[in-house]
C-alpha cells in the first residue's frame, strides 16, 4: 500500500488572480458532498422523467443548471454500505472488504478519501447517516445516525455520547451542518464535508410541513408495474412488489378500518410511531385519517388496491424528498450569504438508485437501470459550465479519484475509479474513456431476496449472470430500455453474447474480483 504521506503538497498559500473578467480564486476548493438514500433518479426533475414533473426538485435541480448533470453515473453494488464504502475508498467492494450491509464492519484502517484530504491540510467532517456499522475515520468532526436512523427525533451518536434530537431527520442534519460550517476552527483551511440525509430512504415519513403536499396528486403508474417477470428468473425470486412485499402499516400508513388509529402490519414500530411524542403521533394520524377513510369506503379490486399502493407509496416518497430538496436550497443559500459559494464544489448525489414502482417495485440491488443508475448533480463555479452534460459511463468508485483531482492531490494508484475531472469540465468524453462498467451485488440471502449477481454494462447491452443459481441475462438497451426481454440465448444473439462475456472477463481481472467469489 502507498503510504499517505506520499500525498501530502506543500501549503499553497491563498491568492486571487483575475481571469476573463472575472474574479477567480486560485486556492484549493472546498467540497460539500451532499448524499441522500434511495433517491431516485425518476425523483429528480432535471431529469426530464414524469414523475418529476408532477413533484420538481427545484434547488436539486439548481446546481444541475448552473453546474453539470450526469446521465450516466453508476454504482458498483446496488445497497447502502458498500456503495459509501466505494466512495469513501474508490475501490470496488471485494477490494474495500464491504460487500454487504449486515457482514461487518467497515475497515476503517484502510486508506480513504478524508484520510488523504486531511493529510492535504483540510477539514473533513461528515454528519447524517454512516451505516457502515465501525466508527467513522479521518474526520475531524463527526456526528452520525444510529444505523438507519430514525425520521422524528432521531439519535445522533458523537465520539462523546449517543443522544435523541427533538425534530425531522432532514431539518437536523441541515442545522447540524450549518452551525459546523460556522464554526470551523480554522477557516483559512479548505474543507471537505459530507452531509448524508436519512431521507429518502424506506418508510418514507415526510415532514410535518408536507403531510398533506402531495395527497391529492396522481402519480404516473409505470408502464410494467404488472410486470410478470417472464425468462427473469431473479426478477421471479425477489421480494420488493409493492403490493405484495410492502408492510401496510409500517410503510403506506393503512389502519385497520373505518376510523382506527391502528396501523396494520408494522414490525418496527419502535423505530415510526414510537418515536414520536404523543401529540405528534396524534398528527400524523389525523393527517392521514381522511384518505385512510376514503379507502374503507368501498370494496375495491386486487388491481384496484394495486395501484392505490403505489399512489400512497408515491405520495409519501415524493413528500420526503421535498423535505430534502428545502435542505439543499437552504445550504445553497448559506453559500451564497456567506460567500463560500465561489470556491466551493457542491454534490448532490445519493447512495444508490430506487425503483418507483418499475416491474411492480421498490427497493433497489439488482443491476437493472432504475437501482443500478445512480444520479449526481455538481456544481463548481469558474470550472464546470452552466447546463453541462456529462454523457460518459461514470461510477461512483470515481468519486474519490476525482475529488483529490480537483483539489491537486495526486491520485493513490490502488484507487480502481478513475477522476472524470476532464469530462465534467469540457463537457465531452474524451476518446479513451471507459467503454464498460463492472457491478457486483453480493448480499443473498438478505432482505427482499435479490439473488447475487454480477454484470458488465456497455453502452448499448448489458449481460448480468446470476452465479449461484447460473442464470444469465442479456439486455439491449436500445430497443429494450425497461428491461422486460432476457435475449440471452435468443438466435442472433451470438456475437454480443461473446463481446460481453470477453468484456465481462476482462473487467474481473481488471479489479482482480478473486473468482470464489463470483460462484
Ligand atoms: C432496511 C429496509 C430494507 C432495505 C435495507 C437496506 N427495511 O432493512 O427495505 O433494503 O434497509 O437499505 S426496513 O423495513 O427496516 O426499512 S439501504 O439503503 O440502507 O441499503
Ligand atoms: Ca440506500
């Protein structure tokens, strides 16, 4: 391993020169990585998909506009710990040792991105969600969720102490950030803060503010949401349908009749109503008491019932990502107030994509675009142009390549990511970048039953191969986009069969993923 102080640059001390007119500060930048959970690249309205137009994202969108968008991020393992491990790292799962959420703890001796900015000289805090199960390192400041946190009044664990906060996830972690970014120890030093909001994730409480936001709006049902899963044999197997999977109670907030304050089945409720005091529970229940009625008003069919689920699920999901949305407005603004916007990269991203009802469900894992796509918006002012789309296959083991690129560090060569600097910059692919992607999804048997898999995705196909069970899978993508027909082994098939699997081959030697772990 390269030793981290190969890393450390000489100070540099801060000057202003003037550039094209305009004032351009030539010292390093400071970053704010904004990561929600389970945000849904169909969620984010710069992303032109319907749902999106019924609920925009306006100040997600902002740093779209005025930055870059990315159409075509990726992770490299579809769940929440690995994907932060991969970030943290650069490295795929098998090389940062966090394959799955539940195994164990994160190595949090290995060399990291906030090691190596904190070696440079900066500021590294992170605040909100963690989910890697060991302690954070190589931050300065941290102050992080108890595992999945909680939406009311979560807790918050400290190196000191492990306390219960009065208030809404989202808002909190957004006070918390502010009032560390007032009152950094030494404001000469750039930073790097990562600000990682529970929302979006499962089972999806909004705010207070936005329990009625959506009530009344009718949400696009996806054109498989019946999907039957024919020649899929995984997509058979899992268990994320929304309306067979998903807990009436616990996630769409149905009662037991006429009436009730009594939610149906709810298996965490330590963790959803009991976290709230009494008063505030009586809200939510009064809240959600006249569609609750609505519903017992009349018998309905099993479609019928089908697609209510997927309203009350869309109404609700949409309500927390508003609550997420105000969040980035609101530390748009602080940058702006307090002039760190000019030197300052903002990422908003989250940890890996989310199915809004596509093939009848929620929840993410499989390598199929909806979970597999990851979406990402940044803005740098002075260096990446308003309105510039990033067209190539990027990860997000390229976070941290990237990253230490932009601030002038050199990047360590065992980072498998590589620094997408120059696309977002110029806003073109150069001719020798990455044809292909590698994905690899470990956590079987585990909550919803996703089979393990792993997969290459080139621009037009893609192959995944379910190894325990030897299931493959071929995908054109063009003429295909939704995923719905398994061309592998079809006739004519032969040639991209083979491109694929040499492709596939190629990449697992590449990452050196060792094969006991891919049967
Ligand atoms: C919880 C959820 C699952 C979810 C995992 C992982 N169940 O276990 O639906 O897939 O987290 O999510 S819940 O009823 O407890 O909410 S991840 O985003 O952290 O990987
Ligand atoms: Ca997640």
């Amino acid at each position: 391993k390269l030793s981290l102080g190969l890393f450390v640059l000489p100070f540099v001390p801060s000057s202003i020169v003037q550039g094209q007119g305009q004032e351009v500060r030539n010292e390093r930048p400071n970053i704010i990585f904004i990561m929600s959970d389970d945000h849904a690249r169909q969620a984010m309205s710069i992303y032109g998909h319907p749902i999106g137009k019924v609920a925009p994202t306006p100040n997600i969108d902002r740093i779209g506009h005025e930055g870059a968008v990315f159409q075509n991020n990726y992770c490299c393992n579809s769940i929440s710990g690995p994907s932060r491990a991969a970030i943290l790292t650069g490295k795929h799962s098998h090389k940062n040792g966090f394959m799955k959420n539940w195994a164990k703890g994160f190595d949090g001796t290995q060399q990291t991105l906030p090691k190596i900015l904190q070696a440079n000289g900066y500021e590294t805090a992170v605040i909100g969600k963690w989910h890697l199960i060991s302690k954070p390192t190589g931050f300065d400041h941290w102050m992080i969720l108890d595992d999945q946190g909680e939406y009311c009044n979560p807790h918050f664990i400290t190196e000191n102490d492990t306390t219960r906060h009065l208030g809404y996830v989202t808002d909190l972690i957004t006070k918390f950030t502010e009032e560390w970014l007032d009152g950094r120890k030494d404001k000469n030093k750039p930073f790097f803060l990562m600000m990682h909001h529970k929302a979006v994730h499962r089972n999806w409480v909004p705010a207070e503010r936005h329990y009625h936001l959506y009530e009344h709006t009718t949400f696009p049902l996806p054109d498989n949401y019946f999907d039957v899963y024919e020649g899929r044999y995984a997509a058979q197997m899992q268990k994320m349908n929304i309306y067979c999977d998903m807990y009436e109670g616990h996630d769409l907030k149905m009662v037991t009749g006429m009436d009730s304050d009594s939610l149906l089945f709810d298996p965490w409720p330590h963790a959803f109503l009991g976290t709230m005091e009494p008063d505030e529970r009586c809200r939510f229940l009064d809240a959600y008491r006249d569609r609750n009625n609505e519903f017992h008003s009349r018998k309905r069919s099993f479609k019928e019932v089908a697609e209510w689920k997927y309203q009350r699920y869309l109404q609700d999901y949409m309500g927390v990502v508003a609550s997420v949305d105000e969040s980035v407005g609101e530390i748009l603004d602080y940058l702006k107030r307090t002039g760190l916007d000019k030197n300052t990269i903002v990422v908003y991203t989250t940890d890996q994509g989310f199915y809004l009802g596509e093939h009848g469900w929620f929840d993410k894992r499989f390598m199929y675009e909806e979970s597999f796509g990851m979406p990402i918006v940044m803005r740098w002012p002075g260096h990446i142009k308003p309105e510039t789309q990033v067209t190539g296959l990027t990860q997000n083991i390229d976070f941290a390549p990237t990253f230490l690129d932009m601030c002038g560090i050199e990047v360590p060569r065992d980072m498998q990511g590589v620094s997408f600097r120059k696309l977002v910059e110029t806003g073109k692919k150069p001719r020798d970048w990455r044809k292909s992607l590698y994905y690899h999804y470990y956590e079987f048997p585990g909550f919803h039953s996703v089979r393990a898999h792993y997969g290459v995705k080139m621009e037009r196909y893609k192959l995944m191969h379910f190894y325990v069970e030897d299931k493959w899978e071929l995908y054109d993508l063009k003429t295909d986009p939704t995923e719905m027909h398994n061309l592998y082994g079809k006739q004519g098939m032969e040639k991209v069969t083979a491109k694929l699997m040499a492709e596939l081959a190629r990449l697992q030697k590449q990452y050196e993923v060792p094969q006991n772990l891919c049967k």
